[in-house]
C-alpha cells in the first residue's frame, strides 16, 4: 500500500484561506445537493444551494442544514426564519449548472427562480416555493435553530410535512431509488457527480458471515 | 413533466415502522460514508460506520456528526466522549461489505476490527486507531457534544487535528478527488454508490451567464 501523505493542524494552519477551504471542504467525502426555497414577507421567492442536508430522524421525520456565518446577507435563512417554512429540492443533472448559479451573491429582491431560469412551484400548506424541476422534494416546517458557538454557524432543524417525488423510485421497502431520480452529489465546493449502485446489503448481524453480504445485491 | 406522488405528514405518520425508516432516510439524498474509530480507556479499539458526517467549517476546520439515541449501547459515543478523540476514515469500494458489517450489534469488548478484517493504524498524536484500508482518514479532537431534544440524538463536533490521504489525489486548488480514492457514497439506509464526475463548476457571480458555466467542466 502506497505511504499516505500527513498533515498535522499545523499543516492545515498554513494553508492559503481559499485552498484550505477547498481542502477542508473535501474531508467529509460526498454531500448531498439541494436547492433551499424560501419567500419573505411579500411573497418574493428565494433560492439558494446547499451541501449540508443531513438526515435527523424518521419519527418524527426530522432534517439538519448547516448554514454559514451571518457575517454576510442571508436571504434564505431569513426568510425560513421569518416565515418557519423552507423547501429542499434535490439537484438532478439537468440542473446542476443552474442550482450551482443560485449560489452568486444576488442583491436582496432578486429572485434566483429568474435569474437561472428553475420554476416555482407553490403548495397549499406552506409559503416556501418547490423547484418544479426538481424530482424529489419536501416541505420542512422549523423546528429549531441551533447556534454553533464554535463558528458562528447555525444547525437548522426542520420537521417534514409535504414530500413530492416520482412514485416509481419508492421500493417496496420504502427505500427511495435516488439514481433513478437523477440526483447528484457533491464533493468539495463545487464539484458535481452522477452515481452508480455497487449494491444494498442487508441488516447486519454479528453471526452473519461478512462474505455472505456480497450475494446481498439485490440489484434493483 | 409527469404528475409526482405528494405526500403529507400524515402520510408519513400512518407508515410502517421499517418502512417509514428506509423512506425518510433517503429524502436527504447521497450522504458520506464513514467509519468512526475510538479506544476505550483500556486501549480496545471500535469501529462503526456512520452516514451522518457534515462539513462545518474550514478555519477552525471542524465536522460534526450525528449519533442516535443512546436507548442502545454506543460504544463509539462513549469511547469518544470518554477519550476525547475520534478518526473518520472514508469508505472505498474495496471495503464496503466490511464496513457496512460494522453497524452489526457487537458486544462490548469484541472489536470490529477483528471481526471485519479491517487493520487498525495507531498514531502518536491520539489513542484514536485509523482504519488502514481507508485512503482518506482524519483524526479529530472533540470539541462539543450538542443534545438535539426533538429526537435525543446528539450532534457531536471535532476539530480536525491530523489528515492522512493519497497525496496525488490532492488538485493543485486543494480539491480532493474522491473518486481517486475510491471513496463510495450511501443513500437511504443501505445503499452504496460509486460516483462519476460531471463537473467542477466555477465560482458563482452574478452577472456571469449561466451558459458560460457548462464550459467551465475543468475535467480532471
């Protein structure tokens, strides 16, 4: 096996701001890619990407967003703030390149749904605008608002309460088939990809045999 | 654009158990895959694989990650909280089946390194062990143990103190290339998933049009 490069904290202390952000942004290894949807007070649609959707729970059905500093305008943190209503829409490969354009600092007022080109599509439970084009979304009311004092970030916590996709990517165990979706990962700041089943495996048990697993495919 | 299923949060409610569990974990999209290193006090190393880590921060360089509800025994929580130190070392395609058989409930006391075949990799900077066969690994000391109280899971912070990669899959921007390392990523709550990439995607401005961007492919 090839010897690995080390770094240590001193090493990642001396890096150029901009490289350690590429860097530091690529340790995580694959990051799911959605659009956040939000309004304000009058109604005007928001749009912005994010990497940092984690899932938090089933029951009740729970999600987490990082969000950055407010050291600078944060028009979709304000918004769901306000409002206590988002949407995350996930990028497919049709749309990487405008989902990637909502991430250009427009000025307050501007809407990304013009500016890229990507449709608003409204519900009739919530504010928060889905992304028509998108091919699997859900609706979050806000539960929480976590400060992370670390870094003057925020964990924001939303619970489901509208969910649109193609039915025909739910299994029959529920599991929702994301490629079949079209949907795509990140990695990094702005690196994009398409993904390939190697395979499902099931349940892990400890008397289970590790090679057993690998006849697991169910291949679907 | 066909009709998408839509479903409301007492659909959601009135699902299987199980069920329920494989839908809402694959709303969030492709996740990382990673598995967690620790020692107990007595040296004994665990390991467990975990989809939940996110990106928080380049400078401090920090990452945090989910845990579930210590309703069951956690013995990667508790090695960490105790210890003070964790590794998340990146899942490749050679060690899926290995590492997915980590999430099996072990006893306390026997080492999933031994039972999967995986090499634990001490360093002189922590107890943490590295997993060997990984080809992307970051060593991180505690910094915040976060109680989420909608679901009693915790959302715990480290702060990357040492990094052990390829150095050939580091870009001359400080990009990793995840797909050199093999590195998979999982949806729902058992599939992995190779990757292929379409894009680096340039910084977004406003008055850059959006046309501009699909030349932008750096295709490294």
């Amino acid at each position: 096996m090839k010897q690995p490069t080390r770094l240590t904290a001193d090493d990642l202390h001396a890096m150029d701001k901009r490289y350690r952000a590429h860097f530091i942004n690529s340790l995580a290894g694959f990051k799911s890619a959605n659009l956040v949807g939000t309004a304000d007070a009058e109604g005007n649609p928001n749009l912005a990407i994010v990497s940092s959707v984690i899932h938090l729970g089933a029951n009740p059905p729970l999600m987490g967003m990082v969000t950055r500093p407010r050291t600078v305008e944060r028009h979709s943190v304000e918004n769901l703030l306000a409002s206590g209503y988002y949407t995350l829409n996930q990028v497919n490969a049709d749309i990487v390149e405008a989902a990637h354009q909502t991430s250009a600092k427009y000025p307050r007022g501007e809407s990304e749904f013009a500016a890229t080109g990507l449709t608003p599509l409204y519900s009739d439970l919530h504010p928060a605008p889905f992304v028509a084009e998108s091919r699997l979304s859900v609706a979050l009311k806000l539960r929480e608002d976590k400060l992370i004092e670390l870094n003057d970030t925020e964990f924001i916590i939303g619970e489901i309460i509208e969910v649109r996709l193609d039915g025909d990517a739910i299994h029959e165990d529920g599991f929702v088939d994301l490629e079949a979706l079209g949907s795509v990962a990140i990695s990094g700041l702005d690196g994009y990809h398409s993904t390939r089943r190697i395979a499902r495996l099931p349940y892990a048990k400890p008397d289970r045999p590790l090679t057993s697993a690998k006849g697991s495919d169910r291949g679907l």
